[in-house]
C-alpha cells in the first residue's frame, strides 16, 4: 500500500513529496532532500488505516 505525503524538508524548508510503503508497518529510515541533498531522518508510524510522518534532521 503506497501512500503520497507532502513535507518540508527541515534544512531548506523546500516542499518536497513522499512515496510511502504503509505495509512495512513503523518504520524509520533516512532519505537525501532532493532540494539540498541533506539527510532526512523519516519517522513513519502505522496504526491499521492511520498513519504519521516525522521528518527530523540528522541531529534530532
């Protein structure tokens, strides 16, 4: 199950879209902004039909 998430990176601040898995259940994994190629900390949560994103810096 794949899931579209719009989220600002925490470095830039640029807008940038997500492609989520949900069916891999919690998750936390790190990504490059496509913007300013910094890490990003994602911070994914699944509850059944419910789901959270977090995006944090590195640092966090």
């Amino acid at each position: 199950m794949l899931e579209s998430q719009d989220y600002q990176c925490p470095y830039c601040g640029e807008g940038v879209e997500a492609l989520l898995d949900l069916s891999g259940g919690d998750q936390r994994y790190i990504e490059d902004c496509s913007v300013c190629c910094r890490p990003i900390v994602f911070d994914l949560r699944t509850d059944g039909h419910d789901w959270q994103l977090d995006v944090l810096r590195e640092d966090e």
